[in-house]
C-alpha cells in the first residue's frame, strides 16, 4: 500500500514567517504612528518654550508663565488678575518678561463665555500683527490661542489699559493649571 505523508515541517515555517511579517507591519506601523505624534507634540509647543531659553526677542516682545486661579470674589471668573482694572488681584505671574506688552490680566467668564485679556496702557496699535499662544505645562499641548488681528482692543482710559474680550464656548484653562504664554509675531 501507498503512503501519502503530509510534510508539516514546511507549512509550520511558512506560519511564522507569516506571523513574523505581520508583526513588523504592525511594529513598523505604531513606530511611524508614534513618531507622528511626538514630531507634532514637539512641534506645536516649541516655539512657546523657546522663550524659557532665549527670553523676549523682536519676534516674541512678550512671555509669561502662570498658575489659573479663582477669582476669590466672582466665582464665574478664573485665571489671573493684577487686580489694575478689576481692583480683585488674585493669582500671579511666576514668570514675566515683555518689551511694551505688559499682560496684566488674563480671564475667563464661564457665565459670559469671555476670555478678558488686558494690557496696560494704551496697546492698541502695538497689538496687530500679533497673537498670544499659551500652552498648558503639564500636558504640553495648546490652551489657548488668540490673534488679535480679530479680537480687536480698546483702551480703557480711567485705568490707563487696553482690553481684548474674545468670546469663546469653551473655557481655555481650568483651576489649577499651569499655563506658559508668549505674544508672539505673526
């Protein structure tokens, strides 16, 4: 009698070298996966933290570093306030450094939907062409970004400021969160 036996050897080698190329799609797949998003984590916060090295240049006139605060009497506002305008200072800058663009308050209004950005004195012209971008520290990603080509000041002569009301549905920070910002050029 014939018989037929089936060569196991070949087809087991044949299985692993299957599993073997899949496993380096996959691996090559989440590398370049994972280079991606750390190309862009790097990218997008770079130029924010550059100002922790080189400090305020021509393209960045302005840099500050905070910690969001509660307004201890208005409990719909959170941020930081020298109190210039308000007259409630809560919170402080860590870090500050600015050319002509000296940020006295950075706020949101959950009950407005408003970010409140005000610089002392008269910033109006001082400002186009510019935009402040923050990023919050503890994560590395963007919190906020205001151009205030759109988001257009007046000068608030009585306390000798300039206010930029941007509205917005969603708060840019919360309590707590530390936050890096520069005004940068365009």
């Amino acid at each position: 009698m014939l018989r037929i036996t089936r060569n196991t050897k070949g087809a087991s080698l044949v299985e692993y070298g299957i599993l073997v190329g899949l496993l380096s799609v996959l691996s090559i797949g989440s590398v370049v996966g994972l280079g991606r998003q750390t190309e862009t984590a790097f990218k997008s916060p770079t130029a924010i933290l550059n100002w922790f090295v080189s400090g305020v240049t021509e393209n960045y006139p302005a840099r500050y570093r905070f910690t969001a605060q509660a307004s201890p009497s208005e409990s719909t506002r959170i941020g930081v306030d020298g109190g210039d305008v308000s007259g409630d200072s809560y919170g402080s800058f860590d870090e500050a450094s600015f050319e002509d663009i000296d940020l006295r308050s950075l706020q949101y209004d959950s009950a407005a939907n408003t970010l409140e950005i005000i610089i002392a004195d008269n910033a109006t012209s001082l400002m186009p062409g510019h935009e402040m971008r923050c990023m919050d520290l503890s994560l590395g990603d963007p919190a906020l970004s205001v151009d205030f080509d759109e988001a257009h000041g007046f000068y608030f002569g009585a306390f000798k400021s300039t206010v930029y009301t941007v509205s917005t549905s969603e708060p840019p920070f919360a309590v707590g969160q530390e936050l890096a910002c520069v005004i940068e050029k365009k």
